[in-house]
C-alpha cells in the first residue's frame, strides 16, 4: 500500500533515473581517448594540444598541426587516412555518408588494441607521427549538461504523472519528460566523445535520439491536444499521437543512410511544429472564457517563444550569416526546459495569476530586445552608421518609444484597467462619504464591479482578514469593509482574465482608504454632536435663565436689561458659530462691565484689579476660552448677589507660570456670610466648574469671612477641548521688557473703552 503513495513512488522513479544517468556515464567514459584537442576546420582536423605523457613526442612538429592519418602500434600496423568527414563528433548528420561510418569504425578497431600513433603535419609542412596510449574518456561538461537537462525534464514530467496521474494531460507530460531524457542521453554521450566513437555505435545513438525526439513532440501534441480544454475525445487524441510517435520506427529501421533518415525525421518535426501550432490555436479560440486556460496558454506561449528565439539567436542566425555559433550546441538543450517547466506549471495549476502578468512582461522585453536588433541593423546596413553610432541611435529610439507606451502596451496585453492613485482616493471617498451603512456598501460593491468588471458577485465567508485570489485566480476574496460583509468576485474582466495579486493591492489599498475617510468622517460627526450639545448648553444656561428671569419682574427697566442680556449671548453664540474671536482686552473689558454694572445694581462695591504688563491684551481670544471665562464670572457674581449677603467684593486677574504654559488666574472675593459647609451644590456652580475643567483649568472656593473662589486656565487652549474641535492659538504674554510704545497704545486703548461707563472701583 505505501509503494503507492504519489511521493514514494516519485522518489523510486528518481532514484531509478540517478541510476540510469550513472551507467550512462559510465558508458561514455568507456569510449576510446588518445590525449588531443581536436577541432574540424572545413575538411580537416586541426590537433589544437596533446595531454599526457607523451606529449614530448611530437617532435619538431609545432602544435595545432592537421592530422593526416592514424595507424596501430602493432607488428603489421594498420594505416587510414583522416580528413575532416571522419571527425563525426562534431559534424552535422546531414553531411554524414556510410563512408564516414565505415572510417570511424576503422578508427575505433586501431583504438581497440591500446595504441596508436597519430601522423601530423603542421602549417610548414614538417610531418612525423606521435604515438598515444588510449585510455578512457574524461567526462566534458556539456555531456553532464545534456545529461541533466534530460534528468530535469523526466523529474518535472514523472511529478505531474504521480501528483494526477488520471489526467491525459499529466500522463502526456510524463511521457514527454521521459521522451525528453531518451533524447538528450544519446547525444550526450555523442558529445562526450574525443575524435573515436564508432560509425555503428554512432548511428545507434542517433537512432536512439531520433525516436525520443518524436516521442517528445508526439507527447506534446497529446498534451497540447488535451489541456486547457479537451479538443478531441481522450481516445482519438491518444490514438494519433501514437501514431505519429511510432512513426519514427519505419525511418530508422528501414532507410538506410544517416543522410536520409536525417531528413525523414526532420520532416516529422516539422508535421509535430505544425500540428502543435494548430492545436494551440483551436485552444486560444476554444478558452475564450476560461481566464485560468487562458493564462496558461499565455505563459507557455511566451516561454516557448523566447526558447525558440534563443535558439533562433544563438545557432540558427550566426551560422546563416557566415560566422560561428554563439554558443555550443549542446546548450541548445537548456532552452527545452523553461517551455517543459511552464507547462508543467500551468498543468499543476500553480498560481497563474502572479506568473502570467510576468510571462507578458517578458515577451514584452523581448519585443524591445527584437525592436532593439532590427533598428541596429537598419541603421548599419540602411543607412550606413558606424556600429558603435548604430547601437547608441537604434537605443535612444527604441528606449524613448517604450517608456512611452510600456503602460498602454501592457495594459492591452494584460487586458485591465488601471486607475490612477487620485481615481481610488476618489472612488474610496465616494463609498465612505454616503450617508447610510446600507447605501456604502451599495457604492462598495458599484466600485468593485467598475474596477474588475466581475462576471457575479455574491457574498462571501466570515472571518476574511485579507483580500486573497482563490481557485487559481477565478475568484477574489474581498474582506468585509467597516459598513458590511465581505464579498466574493468571480470571473474578472467578464471572465476573460485572472484576478492577479496587484488586484489584492488594490483592494488593499481601498480599504485602508475608505477607512480612514470613515475615521474622518466619525470624527465630523462626533464634533457635530458636541457642537449641538454645547449650543444647547449655552441657550440653556445663559439665553434662557436670563429670559425666565425677565418673565417674574416687574420693573421694566431689568426686564429689558435681561432681553439685552440675552441678546448679547446670543450674538456670542453667534460668533462662536461663525468662528469670530475677540481679543483678549475685549474679552476683559466686557467681563468687567457686565460684572460692575450687575454689582453697583446690587449696591455692592466692586473692586477690579489686573496686571496689564503680564498679559498680551492685543491677542485673540477663542469663542471656548471667552465663553467659559465669561460664564464662570458671571456665575460667580450671581452666587454674590444672590446668597452673599455682602457690600464688596474684589476681583483680581493676574497670570503664572506652570512649567511651559502661561495661565490666566481669576480670582473673585466678597466679605459676605460664607457659604455652609452643608450647603448643596448648584447647577450653576457645577456648570462653572465644568467649563473651567473641559479647558484644562481648575475651580478653588474658599470660605471663612465671606467667600473666595479661584478660576485657573490655560491661556492656550488644550487640543480637542469642550467640543472636539482642533487645536486653538497660544496666548503669549509680554516679555519682562515690553516695547514701551505698543504698552502705552494698547493700555490707553483698554482704558478708554471700560472707561466709557462710570462705576464703582478702582
């Protein structure tokens, strides 16, 4: 029951596979190597070093020199000629011949017998022959290249077929890796040969790699045929892709040149191209709402894509232009496994949604890297620029013309909608600012759907913490806003694409916008509500008191005293409304008339002393400030003449220091009867104290021989104070040495105005 298990039975198959790789290995080192460095060079092989210890050997022959022919160190040694159709190691098949394959197997019965001697002449035109022991071949890199990107691709296809193994689009891309690794082993070895191979063990390798090529593209087919939809029936599609694999035993067991089985096969991969070109067609125009498919076809389109133009870069284009490859080809391998990687990806069903805005971003560079080469090479051989001119010219071109459409470049390709930083603020601030929970999440949802064009949005589970893409992007879990639940979106773009993870951002980012509007907004309504309440507050306490005053007199001279009381709250409430601030002197002289003009109305003497030099008269004075300064006085006057029972009373203003802040100290004394210590608080005289304190000041009452109460304020207003609004000015004092001019002006100001009225005091 365990050998079942998909991880178990992977690792047996990898473990098989190192074995495979190891006696293969094994089998290359086993060929014949006689110490030389060989290159082809037209028809010649050109000896470029000997290793080893016979080295020395060569005589006056100066190295790279031609090797002319190879013979056997035996009594009746035998000679052959060498050109260069008998290096096979390094040509191509198509240029192969059965006398190529029979010179090679002449080589390797002289390498066989454990000696041979080597006849070189070099460019002067000296020969002499250099004897080599043959010994077994050290392994190149490119042989464990070939190797490896065969293993890879077997290790990537045998995952997919043990993690769903009943899908016919897993099983064809484990055949495929397979496939892939029965290729890439002959030619590694082929590439791990010296100079001696063997004309029948060459065309058996090539054989080998001949028919796990076509079974690579006949997989390919099957899987190209089966995934992201299923054109065909399972049974047709694996009937002819089992044909066409199969189709590459009558070639190489029939024909008999390695001539002409290169060209059979050659044909049969370009049938397998061009069956792979329609089969991706019909699944682009079959996957037209299906976003997952989609991206999928999008990814391993751009990878192949890039593969093949590696390829084309790299081997096809520099030969064709006379110069030699840029690369060796046994690294041609390494391009068949970023394709191989991507459909496996898209088969596992990865996360798409990342991956495919990444593929187009690739393809887009590579369009530039294309756009790139073709200008170059229109400035060199069209117009005639020097090279170096050519490559500064054609990158200013090419760079200008894609910073200016890379965004729109990538947004059709991507098929979304972008929107500006400013347009989600505004969206966010539209949601937030509606006036009932119920209509935010109206416009929540109207945002969403304008944003993403989703195919259906329904309702979504509880406890989401942050937005997610589910389904391999289908869908977008959308946490739930401060104003409703969260919500599910499926089938972005009308179903035509992924959700991606920059769409997680952006719902991110709305969220935390909308958010903080909503604190905002809170906030406003919060102070809007204090607002009320301290207007109430203030119609109440002063507006009404004084109006139901008038209503019990009878003297008509108070009752219109009281209206213009009242009045004049109200025009304060007014002001405070309108965001109007007296200056502090005002504040001052109309405190001190109302308090005077009340006092000498009650036959009580009033006595009112300031500093003048300690407080900035000429500053102004907040609505908060003046109208809890003024309704404290006001209360405490009242409380006089109402319960006292006193014949003077002195006020004293003054300012302190309390570490950084300067402080306004009032203070109001009568010689009246005191107050008991029974007697019970009134609401007058808790409001007092509640206006004091909500400015961050402090109420002290005293009694003895009458009454002293001590009112203690900032001259700058606490932030937030009484009714949430922000912070107010600072209220600064003269410095010990004030500007004796603007002391004069403002104190002969001051007087004039409180001294327009006569009364009693100093």
């Amino acid at each position: 029951m365990q050998l079942r298990r998909p991880s178990v039975l992977l690792a047996f198959a990898i473990a098989l596979l190192f074995g495979l790789i190891g006696g293969v290995a094994l089998y290359a080192r086993s060929l014949p190597s006689v110490g030389v460095t060989v290159a082809t060079d037209g028809g010649e092989v050109i000896v470029q070093r000997l290793s080893g210890p016979d080295q020395s050997s060569a005589g006056p022959i100066a190295l790279p020199a031609r090797l002319t022919a190879m013979s056997s160190e035996s009594d009746q040694p035998t000679k052959i000629k060498i050109s260069g159709r008998s290096d096979l190691v390094r040509r191509l098949e198509t240029e192969i011949d059965q006398a190529d394959l029979t010179s090679q197997d002449e080589m390797l019965a002289i390498a066989n017998t454990g000696s041979v001697r080597l006849w070189l002449q070099d460019k002067n035109g000296l020969s002499a022959s250099v004897p080599r022991k043959v010994h077994d071949t050290r392994l190149p890199m490119t042989f464990w290249i070939i190797a490896l990107t065969g293993l890879f691709g077997a290790v990537i296809g045998l995952w997919l077929l043990t993690m769903r193994a009943a899908e016919l689009a897993a099983q064809a891309a484990g055949l495929a890796g397979v496939a892939l690794l029965a290729a890439a082993l002959p030619m590694a070895v082929i590439d791990a040969a010296e100079l001696i191979i063997g004309g029948q063990r060459y065309a058996l390798l090539l054989n080998l790699n001949y028919v796990g090529g076509q079974v690579f593209g006949a997989a390919f087919l099957c899987l190209f045929a089966s995934y992201p939809i299923q054109l065909f029936s399972s049974r047709i599609t694996v009937i002819a892709c089992c044909i066409l694999g199969l189709a590459v035993l009558p070639i190489v067991l029939l024909v008999p040149t390695v001539v002409d089985r290169s060209q059979f096969t050659s044909a049969l991969v370009g049938l397998d191209l061009a069956l792979i070109v329609v089969a991706l067609v019909m699944q682009w125009v079959r996957s037209n709402y299906q976003p997952v498919g989609r991206a999928y076809l999008r990814l391993v389109g751009t990878v192949t894509t890039l593969s093949l133009g590696g390829w084309i870069a790299c081997f096809q284009i520099p030969p064709a232009a006379g110069m030699p490859a840029l690369a060796d080809f046994s690294y041609g391998f390494l391009l068949m496994l970023p394709p191989f990687a991507a459909i496996a990806l898209g088969i596992a069903k990865g996360h798409l949604f990342d991956i495919d805005r990444w593929a187009w971003k690739l393809l887009a560079s590579a369009v530039v890297l294309l756009g790139l080469l073709v200008a170059d090479l229109v400035l060199v051989f069209g117009i005639g620029l020097a090279p170096g001119q050519a490559a500064s010219a054609s990158l200013l071109l090419v760079g200008t013309i894609w910073l200016v459409a890379r965004n729109r470049f990538l947004d059709a390709l991507l098929g979304r909608r972008r929107r500006s930083q400013l347009q989600l603020s505004s969206d966010a601030v539209h949601v937030a600012l509606a006036p009932t929970a119920p209509q935010r999440f109206d416009r929540w949802k109207s945002v969403l759907s304008e944003l993403f064009e989703p195919l259906e949005i329904v309702a979504g589970p509880q406890n989401v913490v942050q937005a997610s893409t589910l389904d391999s992007g289908r869908s977008l879990l959308v946490p739930a806003p401060a104003f409703g639940h969260a919500l599910l979106l499926r089938g972005a773009r009308l179903g035509r694409s992924l959700f991606q993870g920059e769409d997680c951002e952006t719902v991110t980012s709305l969220l935390l916008v909308c958010d903080q509007v909503d604190v905002g907004r809170d906030a406003y309504d919060r102070g809007t509500r204090e607002e009320r309440e301290r207007i109430a507050k203030d119609l109440h306490d002063d507006v009404s008191a004084r109006l139901l005053t008038s209503l019990h007199r009878t003297d008509a001279e108070l009752v219109r005293t009281d209206v213009r009381a009242a009045m004049s709250d109200i025009r304060s409430i007014v002001a405070g409304l309108e965001g109007h601030q007296s200056r502090l002197d005002e504040v001052l002289a109309t405190l001190r008339h109302d308090c005077c003009e009340r006092l000498e109305a009650a036959e009580i003497k009033c006595t009112w002393t300031f500093d003048p030099l300690a407080i900035q008269l000429a500053d102004p004075a907040p609505y908060l400030f003046y109208k809890a300064l003024n309704s404290a006085v006001r209360e405490a006057v009242t409380n006089v003449i109402r319960h006292a029972q006193a014949d003077r009373v002195e006020v004293l203003i003054n300012s302190y220091s309390l570490g950084t802040d300067r402080w306004l100290r009032v203070t109001i004394a009568d010689n009246g009867v005191g107050i008991s210590p029974n007697a019970h608080l009134g609401h007058g005289s808790r409001n007092m104290k509640t206006r004091i304190r909500a400015l961050g000041g402090h109420v002290e009452s005293t009694s003895g021989q009458g009454t002293t109460i001590s009112m203690s304020m900032p001259l700058e207003v606490p932030p937030g104070s009484g009714d949430g609004t922000a912070s107010q000015p600072r209220y600064t004092v003269l410095s010990d040495k004030p500007d004796g001019r603007l002391w004069i002006m403002r104190n002969l100001f001051w007087w004039w105005k409180i001294s327009k009225r006569p009364v009693t005091g100093s």
